[in-house]
C-alpha cells in the first residue's frame, strides 16, 4: 500500500493586463478608402513613371505602432492597389470586437498611378492609358494596428489571415515582440566573432566588389533587395 503525503503551497497567478488607461475612438472600426485619388476638374489625371525606388530599401518613418499594441508590418517592399485595401478592411471590420478593439489606417489610399494597354495593342503610340492607382510599400512599415481591451491573442488569428494574403511578405505581430526582436538583432551583431561582414566586405572593396554589386548594396549591405 501506497502512503501519498498532500501537500499544500503557494501559486503565483500572474496579474490581469490593466486596460483602464485605454480610451476606444468614437468610430473604431477601419474607414473607406477611396480607389482613385481626387482632382481638380480642370486638371487631367497625371500620369507617372514606375518609380520602383519607391518600394526599395526599409521604412524610416512609420515602422512604430503609435498606440504600442499591435498590428500587421510589411516584410518587404510591394504594392497595395484598392483590393487589397479592401480585403484589409472588411476582414478586420468584420471579426474584431468593435465593442473594446480599435482600427486604424498606418497607409495612404492608393495614389500612384500604373498605366496599361490594350490587350493586342502594337508597340508604339505613346504612354498608355491609367489602369489603377496603388500604395507603394517599403519594407518594415506598418501598415494596419490594432488596439484596444484585448490581448495578442485575441487578435492574432484575423491578423495573421490578413498578412498572409497580402500580395508581400508581411506578419502579424505586437510591440513588445517588435522590440524583443530589435534587442536580440543587437545581441547578435554584438557577439559575432567573425569579422568579414557584409559591411565590412563592402565598405573596404573586398575582391573588388564594388565594380559588380548594386548601389544599393553599397547602402544597405544586401539587406534589401
């Protein structure tokens, strides 16, 4: 026979997150965007170049959340047309709690236009004429945050859906992961005992490097693409 002695001791429960300091806006949910920009009537809609500089290398501006909660950042530059923008919007619109959760646009409505021809056409006969208009994307920037009396847990299963079909690498994620990632790349460079890297490769020329890699690599040390 089998003596089991019950013991009894303490439990350390962790304490429930404090949203009293969190005030939900009069209209919480994401707002409509417009598919093609505004002009003046006396004004004949501009076309534009590619303007792929746009798309390229990181975010300087808005790569925070502003409300230190959580949201969808991209991972690598690409474009947002009016779709995309859409699909953004109803989805989380319609599975968030709009009761204690908010929404808020980190983009522009599309502004840069892209042109197109005809299918058939023949070559020649000048710039075509405007298909649709996008929002250029630079990699790190925030594209959508979602905040309010709610855990990452909560929303993370319709953030992750909106980041995987959008047409780049982008992923659902929250301010204090951003930060434990910024803190882990720093903990990395510090304790990396090689000292053949890419910037320093570049920066001293190595094998000449310089007559065949991009400028851009000479700038952002093959980080971006």
């Amino acid at each position: 026979m089998v003596i089991q002695n019950q013991t009894a001791g303490m439990k350390n429960y962790k304490p429930p997150i404090d949203f009293s300091g969190i005030e939900l806006p009069e209209k919480p949910k994401l707002t409509f965007m417009d598919k093609v920009p505004t002009y003046p009537s006396n004004l004949k809609p501009p076309k534009m170049a590619k303007r792929i500089t746009l798309m390229r290398g990181p975010e300087l501006i808005h790569n925070e959340f502003i409300h230190k909660q959580y949201g969808i950042v991209a991972l690598c530059g690409g474009r947002l047309n009016s779709g995309h923008i859409e699909m953004i919007r109803m989805t989380i619109n319609r599975k968030m709690d709009a009761n204690r959760m908010f929404a808020v646009w980190r983009i522009d409505p599309p502004w840069q236009p892209l042109t197109r021809k005809g299918q058939g056409k023949r070559m020649g006969g000048g710039k075509g004429a405007i298909d649709h208009y996008v929002t250029p994307i630079k990699a790190g920037r925030v594209i959508v945050e979602v905040g309010g009396k709610c855990e990452f847990a909560e929303v993370f299963s319709f953030l992750n859906e909106v980041a995987h079909i959008l047409p780049f690498n982008a992923k659902a994620t929250s301010h204090e992961l951003m930060e434990a990632e910024k803190i882990k790349e720093k903990e990395l460079a510090a304790s990396n005992v090689n000292p053949y890297t890419a910037e320093y490769v570049i920066k001293n020329n190595m094998g000449g490097c310089h007559d065949w890699i991009s400028p851009y690599d000479k700038k952002w040390f093959f980080k971006y693409v």
